[in-house]
C-alpha cells in the first residue's frame, strides 16, 4: 500500500484510541493531512481526499481505502457521505471495465454502484463526484460531453446520469453541490476569456449568480438542503447569495487580491457557514478558517473553539472543508507546529442562527474548592467529566463544591436556555 494510506492509519489508530479513551473530547485527529471532505451527522463516518486515492474513517475501523483509481492519476472530485453515515459517493474504478467514474459504495452490505459516465471516455476517467444530497438520492459532479469537455452532472436512480450541459459552448461546467430535492444545484462555469464564473442550475435551467453590480461570482461551493441559500467566493471575499437577498459578502479587513477567502459550505438551512481566509497565492494548509452566522458575523474557527471551552489540540483549522446537515460536526484539514492534520470538531448545535461564544462564565478557573456558573439564562443541568471521559459530578445549581476531586484537568457541559455548552475546569 502506498506510503500516505500508511501515514493515514497510523493516525487514524491514535485517533481511534483518543476517542475510546476521551469521549467527552470534542476536536478530533483523524488523519495526516489528507482533506476530510464530508462528514455524518452523528461524526462516526468521515471520508477523506488523498492525491492518490480516496479513503474513509469510522470510529470502529479506523481508516479504509474506497477502492483504487486509475494508477498514475491525479486523484479528482470529492467524496461525501450521508447524513445517517450509511453510504457514500465516491471515485473509483470498475474491475469490470477499468474506467474511473462516479460510485457509491453501501457501508453496511459492502456494496458498490457504479454509475458510469456520459459516454465519453478521457485517461481512463468517465467522471467524477462533487456533491450529494443527504440520503443519497441525488448526486451531482462532472462527467466527458461527447465535445471532450467536462460537463455539470446530475444523477438520480430513476434518471441516471443526466448532462446538465454548459451554456458556452466547448468550454467546461461542474456541479458542485445540490439540495435536497435537487431542484437546486450549483457549482461553476468556464468561458472563453479563462474566466470561471459561479453557476446555478435551477430546474435545470443554468444561470451565472451575479451581484447587484452585474459581476458573476467567482464559484459556488455549497447549497444548503433548502435550497435557499448558496456560498462561495466574489473576488477576494468570501461569499453566500439567495434570490431575496443578493450577494452578501463575509468580509475580512486584510481581504485584498493577495489575501482572499471562500466559504466552502453550509449547514441544511444556510444559518451556519464555515471558509476560510488565506494569502493568495498559497497552500491551503495556511489559511485560517471561520465560522459565519448573520448575527455573529465572521468569527476565527480557533478563536470559537477555544470559546467553548475545548482544547484545540495544537490544530490551526486551516481549511473547514464541510460541515454536517444538522451543523454539529465540521471537518477540514489543518495545521501543527509539525504536520499537516485532518481534523474533526464536535460543536452544539446552533438553533437560534447564532454562535454562541458564551452564554455563561465560569469562575476561579483554575478552582480549589469550588466553580461558580455566572449566566442570566436558565441553567438546566451541570455535568463534570474526568479526562477520561467519566461522570464524575452532577448539579443544577450556579455553584459546585470540588474540593474533593483529585486535581486534573475536567470538561464542564452545561445546559442553559436548552443549549449545551463545555467549557475546560482546572482543579489545582
């Protein structure tokens, strides 16, 4: 096997390990670098995007190889999951033809589709996957036109594989992202200037997303499961866009032409959006990312986590690549002071469009003998866990007595206004 899929399983054996032994713990390893790319909702299926092959995690097998693509080529499109876990699309090659194209394979029964392509064949690739609804009953991507160029597609069991066409022609779409019902699919369009331009295909039909001074977007990434909202990049901002609303920027005050950003996905109902922000041009891994709700505006991904009381884990979130349907869990590709990482974030869920950075506070902290809780909220329910993930306290009251626990490091999970919230508690 080749030596990145080596790499990812022994990372993946530690982060295994790191979750069976911490289980309150809420930012995850779950590879060496490789891009996670699309994530279950309950976080115990994340597949990954490697140069040479594409793999998935679960928290009981570890890292596994999706099949093989065509030797020698540059691995393209990106794998997604279903929100309940149970399937996956996917790029790889049929034994039976040895032509790369668009698969799904079925975690539970061990099972692949293939689903082939337009009919055109270029190196040995037919086409490739870029999106997928939450119950797999619509994906989207690129596949060969008849012209040789690569052409936005939708699929569906009943349909197939349907060309969703490109409206200039011998120049090249892709589909990048669909709703649910897959009314709403979105990615970008290539012209004969070298421009790419963000795309819609609504009902089938294509339009470019421009904003209120006729400019196209540069490229859409994300649709929300609604249909509603979609996200992206506009010149060097990052960017989300509906029909009501236009083009909203999600700005940054260093945004220039050599420090751009791009959103590059969204939560079911558009509320909660993570990108990122980098020199330009230069590597993602050293970006720095963030997460994006109306009220809250753009805020730092480390910044949030930190907020919530969590251990970063030395990680700079360099790149959230996607976030689940219901927004608990994000994933993306970061950075240490050593390697590259592949990480995932357990986050509350956000029911009110807003992230909360803090709705309470917690004081001393470093404590001796006892932690109070300062909030104007309702406080539900208290919960103190060891390091190693054991109950170890239970209160709902503003004030708890430690003064008999060995000192340590302990995580904090309350539940104030119907919201669940963590936050670290140093025991000296």
């Amino acid at each position: 096997m080749k030596k990145i899929y080596l790499k990812l399983v022994g990372l993946a054996f530690g982060a295994i390990m790191f979750a069976s032994t911490e289980t309150n713990a809420q930012v995850y390893v779950i590879g060496g670098g490789e891009y996670a790319t699309s994530v279950s909702n309950d976080g115990n299926v994340v597949v990954l995007f490697g140069i040479d092959n594409n793999f998935y995690w679960t928290k009981d097998k570890g890292v596994q190889q999706l099949g093989e693509i065509v030797p020698g080529s540059y691995n393209g499109g990106v794998s997604t999951v279903t929100a309940d876990g149970k399937l996956i699309s996917t790029n790889v090659v049929d034994p039976k033809t040895g032509i790369g194209q668009i698969a799904t394979y079925n975690l539970e029964k061990d099972e692949w589709n293939y689903l082939g392509g337009l009919g055109k064949i270029v190196d040995s690739d037919t086409s490739s996957v870029w999106g997928m609804n939450a119950d797999g009953s619509v994906i989207v991507g690129i596949a060969s036109a008849a012209n040789g160029y690569g052409h936005a597609v939708k699929w569906t069991k009943e349909t197939g594989l349907v060309d969703l066409g490109s409206t200039t022609p011998n120049m090249a779409s892709r589909a990048n992202s669909t709703s649910e019902d897959g009314t709403m699919i979105a990615g970008w369009q290539d012209d004969k200037s070298g421009g790419r331009w963000g795309a819609l295909w609504k009902n089938g039909v294509q339009q470019l997303i421009k904003d209120q001074y006729g400019d196209s977007v540069s490229e859409i990434s994300s649709v929300s499961g609604d249909g509603k909202w979609l996200v992206g990049s506009h010149f060097e901002y990052a960017m989300r866009w509906s029909e009501e609303t236009g083009v909203q920027l999600i700005t940054h005050p260093n945004a220039d032409q050599f420090f751009s950003g791009a959103a590059t996905a969204t939560n079911n109902d558009g509320s909660v959006v993570v990108g990122f922000y980098r020199e330009f041009p230069g590597p993602a891994m050293m970006g720095d990312g963030f997460i994006w709700t109306e009220k809250t505006g753009r805020i730092d991904l480390n910044e949030y986590v930190k907020s919530l009381g969590l251990d970063d884990l030395g990680i700079t979130f360099s790149l959230p690549y996607a976030i689940s349907k219901d927004g608990t869990k994000i994933v993306g590709v970061g950075r240490t002071t050593e390697e590259a990482v592949s990480f995932m974030i357990s986050i509350p869920q956000l029911s009110t469009n807003e992230v909360t950075k803090s709705s309470y506070n917690v004081y001393p902290n470093p404590t001796t003998d006892v932690i109070n809780i300062e909030t104007k909220g309702k406080l539900s329910s208290s919960i103190l866990y060891n390091i190693t993930g054991q109950k170890v306290l239970t209160s709902d009251q503003n004030q708890i007595n430690v003064s008999s626990l060995p000192k340590g490091t302990y995580i904090l999970k309350t539940i104030i206004d119907g919201n669940e919230s963590t936050k670290k508690i140093i025991k000296k």
